[in-house]
C-alpha cells in the first residue's frame, strides 16, 4: 500500500496534520463552527465527500506511517481520496437513511423505548449504529476491500485485473473473521451509537475521524 519515499511521505505526514488541525480549528471557534454547521446542512452529500476525502485519506497515511516507522505515502494516494469521498456520499445518505428509519420503527412501536429521556435516545443511537453496521457495513467494507485490491494489483503491474482477479485476491478468511466479526461489534456498533448521539451535522464528520482512530489501532495490530 505504500510507496516509500522520504520527501513524498514527510509532505503527506505533514499535510495530514494540517488537515486534522485545519478541522479541530473550524470545530473550536463559533464562526467557524456555524459555518460549517450551516454547510453541512445546506449541502450534505458534498461536505460527505469532502470529509471523507480528507480523514478518511489521512487515517491511511497515519497508519501507514506508523506501520512502517517511516514517513511512507500511499500509492493512488488520488485515487483513494476519490474513492473515499464517494464512500463519504454513500455513508451521509445511509447514515440519515438508519437514523429516520429507526426514529419510525421506535415510534411505531416495533423497538422498544421511545421517549424524549436519555436513555431512548441513547438506545436509538444504539440500534442505529447496530443495524446500519450489520447490514450497510459488510457491503461498503467489501466494497472497499476491493477497491483496494484492484490498486495493489495495479500497483504490483498487473494492468488489467478483471473482477475475478480482484475477487480471489481478497483473503476472505481474514476480512470475515476480523473485520467483520471483530470490528464490528467491538469497535464499529460502540463508537457509531456515541455517534448518533451528536447532532446530524456532526455525525459524518465524526464517522470520518473514527477512520483515523481505526488505521492506527490497526497498525499497532500489524
């Protein structure tokens, strides 16, 4: 995944520290803040990528970085950023897709404990983040699993992969047993119930700063 060169690897390390302060800045002051708050809300699926395309690019860089204990760049490091920020349009529709869906079902009736106390709203969060990760996350993470294979087969020199190649490149055992039977429950369903407590205009944004935390417990796991 890395392409190792001293000079593009310190400006990526570097960039991508500007980019987490550039947002921790517009979060902390009012102005800002407002301003972002209205974007988000005027223009959802924009900001979705733009969010992604950022963060989520970063969480890999980071990762890489301490992975290899070198300042190291992502090979495609463009291609990812694309694909990321479409990644981020598909999760800002399905995140508000999960949250009204679930608000109805409560509602309804059909889940238990609706109200206006903390603890439905806690539990809303919670059977948001469980479905949507059960059911939307296996999809969107083989999706991006192999998104990833086609550019490390491409990167490796083969120019034209075709869909079984990239298929039968994926080692499945390890994407079902850790991603999808570890991450999710442990890491993925806690952390999006804390964030479908945060208001709508902050919940992509946090969904995209949770890809920075997971790229670096994963390359202490490497």
């Amino acid at each position: 995944m890395e392409k190792k060169t001293n000079a593009g690897g310190l400006i990526a390390g570097i960039a991508s520290i500007a980019v987490i302060a550039l947002f921790a800045a517009v979060l902390i002051f009012p102005a800002s803040r407002e301003t972002f708050k209205s974007l988000s809300s005027a223009h959802p699926y924009i900001m979705g990528f733009i969010k992604f395309a950022l963060l989520a690019t970063v969480g890999e860089v980071i990762a890489l970085i301490l992975r290899n204990r070198t300042w190291s760049l992502p090979y495609y490091i463009g291609w990812r950023m694309l694909i990321w920020g479409l990644i981020g349009v598909a999760i800002t529709f399905m995140m508000s897709a999960y949250s009204y869906g679930v608000a109805g079902l409560m509602a309804a009736g059909l889940l238990p404990g609706a109200g206006e106390t903390f603890r439905s709203k806690l539990l809303a969060a919670f059977y948001t983040a469980a479905v949507m990760n059960l059911t939307f996350g296996p999809t969107f993470m083989s999706a991006h699993k192999l998104t990833d294979k086609y550019l490390e087969l491409r990167h490796n020199g083969v120019k034209k992969p075709g869909l079984r190649g990239v298929v039968n490149g994926v080692d499945w055992h390890a994407f079902v047993s850790f991603t999808l039977f570890k991450t999710i429950p442990l890491f993925w369903i806690p952390a999006h119930t804390l964030t479908f407590l945060l208001p709508p205009e902050y919940r992509v944004i946090a969904a995209a700063a949770l890809s920075i935390a997971l790229g670096i417990i994963l390359s202490f796991k490497k």
